[in-house]
C-alpha cells in the first residue's frame, strides 16, 4: 500500500456553489458526485468527462442550507436533507420530486438509506430516529434515540443494524427488527459529529467534537483503534471501499489518511488547505476517487489511483 497519499494532487474543484459545501456522495455507479450547499442548492455533477470539457451539473434551489445528500442503493432517487428539517426525495434522472417530509425542526442531523433501498433513516435535533419507506414516503418507526441533537447516522452493511451518534457524546447501535438497544460506546469526551461502517460490518468509525476518532469493534464491545493527530473536531471519517485506510477530516485544515490494516495509528498522507473545514468526506464505490465538502464553495475531488492499492 502507497505511504504518501499525502501527495496526491487534487484532480478536480468543482465550483458552482455560493458558499460552503456541506455535504457530499458519489453515486452508487460513480460517475456522478451529489453536492449540498450552505446557499440552499442541490448540485448533481457528472465525472464522465473528467478534466476534458469540464463536468456538467444540474442544480435545484431548495431554499434552505442543505445538511446531508444521499443517493438510494440503486441511484435511482436522492435524498436531500436541509436546515429547515425538510426531507425531500427526488427522481435522479430529472431532479422532479417523488415524495417528502418534515421530520423534525432544527439544523443538523443526518439522513441514510438502508441497504435494501426500502427504507430511509433520519434524525436530528430532536434526539429522535425516524424510518420511513422508501419510495411511499410513509413513516414507519420511530423512537428516542439521543439526549439531544442526533449529528450522524450509518446502516451496518448487512441491514439489521443502525448506528447513531449524538451531542450526548455516546455512539449507539440499534436493532432495526425490534428498536432495541444493543451496544452503547461512551468512550468520546465531546459530542459525535460523524459515523461509518467498515465493509466487514464489525468496525465502525467514529469522529467527535473531543479531536479524536475511534474504531470500535462492535462483535466484542471493545474500543480497538485511537487515532488523536488532528488538532481540531473530526468533522469526518469513512472507511476506503476497498483498500484498507481510514480517511478523517476535520476544523483543523486537514484531512488525514489512516492505515487501518496495522493496530498503531499510522498516518499514511494528508491534505491541507489554509483556513478549511472538512464537513464530510466519500469515496466512490471502486475507491478511485475521493469527494470532499468543505468551507470553500468548490466540491474537491481526487484521484486516488495507485495509491490505495495493497
């Protein structure tokens, strides 16, 4: 595996945005990266082209600052989340709206698709998770979740499970068969401002406002990965697809690899910019590229090729 991700250079800024981007995901057939900004606009970009021409993109004006993008398993519809707890789901291919709803009242929170494409998570400012089907829009399930704000939802690869984290500092783990609790990782000073499953399905990354991430190994209740480098929140942290590296990024300038095939918190590269804040971080589904949504209105994407291969 390449020891110097850190210098790999950008390949593309995508700008189009009047302000921070705050959220971005790569389509599950990866040429087309969805981006939500702070200036209430959902933009959908097309890499086919790569540098040649410039990527095209399509944009809709929801009228609030957006706070999560997601695209369902088969890329036929995306999820758009914004401040004004507005949840609205659209057709891809047009950008028309299938169906909608208002789940909570507040600015942050986070939105996911279950694996099977059936269902759609969300939570936020209330400290409560809402299930709702997919594509009625019905909602199904609901409990409390969090004691306060719920920042960072991610479905476990297989489905059964959710996991949540919250202003309250702790990092949940949920069956969604019966709603009932079965792990609960407290181990973070600061409250939980990101989350992501391991492709395994029993590590699951952390990142908290306490400038740390953790891997929890959620098969034995055990805390197995510390990674205290940034000197800013951890923002962000996803798992590589295929290779096995930890991206995180954070308030501090940064965004920092980790290789997540050694015990020790081996830092394999990083990016700086001055003055930047990663709000969070994708790779697309074959690991070539990485997204990053940040405080710069320019979607940041790299090419990763021959650097992550082991």
């Amino acid at each position: 595996m390449s020891a110097d991700l850190g210098r790999t250079s950008e390949w593309l800024g995508l700008a189009g945005h009047a302000g921070e981007v705050a959220t971005a995901a790569f389509h599950p057939g990866g040429r087309f990266v969805a981006s939500g900004g702070r200036d209430g606009t959902v933009r959908v970009w097309d890499l086919g082209r790569g540098r040649r021409g410039g990527p095209r993109d399509r944009a809709i004006d929801l009228g609030a600052p957006l706070v999560a993008v997601r695209w369902d398993p088969r890329g036929e519809h995306l999820a758009a989340l914004d401040q004004a707890g507005r949840l609205r789901v659209f057709v891809a291919a047009t950008l028309s709206p299938l169906w909608e709803a208002a789940p909570y009242h507040g600015t942050k929170g986070d939105a996911r698709f279950a694996i099977d494409g059936h269902r759609l998570a969300v939570a936020g400012r209330d400290g409560a998770i809402r299930i709702y089907a997919h594509p009625s829009g019905a909602l199904i399930d609901e409990w409390a979740a969090h004691d306060g704000v719920v920042n960072a939802l991610a479905f476990h690869p297989a489905g059964a499970y959710l996991a949540s984290g919250g202003a309250d500092g702790a990092v949940r783990l949920w069956s969604l068969a019966t709603r009932a609790l079965t792990r609960a990782m407290t181990h973070h000073a600061g409250q939980i401002l990101a989350l992501d499953f391991h492709r395994d399905g029993r590590h699951l990354a952390s990142g908290s406002l306490d400038k740390a991430a953790f891997v929890w190994d959620i098969e034995r209740d055990a805390l197995v990965r510390e990674y205290h480098l940034h000197a800013g929140f951890v923002t962000a942290c996803r798992f590589h697809p295929r290779a096995e590296v930890l991206a995180t990024g954070s308030n501090d300038s940064t965004l920092k690899f980790w290789d997540f095939s050694k015990p020790g918190p081996r830092q394999l590269g990083n990016f700086k910019r001055a003055d930047w804040t990663i709000h969070e971080i994708d790779f697309d589904p074959r690991g070539r590229l990485m997204a990053a949504a940040s405080s710069d209105d320019a979607l940041r994407i790299w090419d990763l090729r021959n650097r992550t291969r082991s």
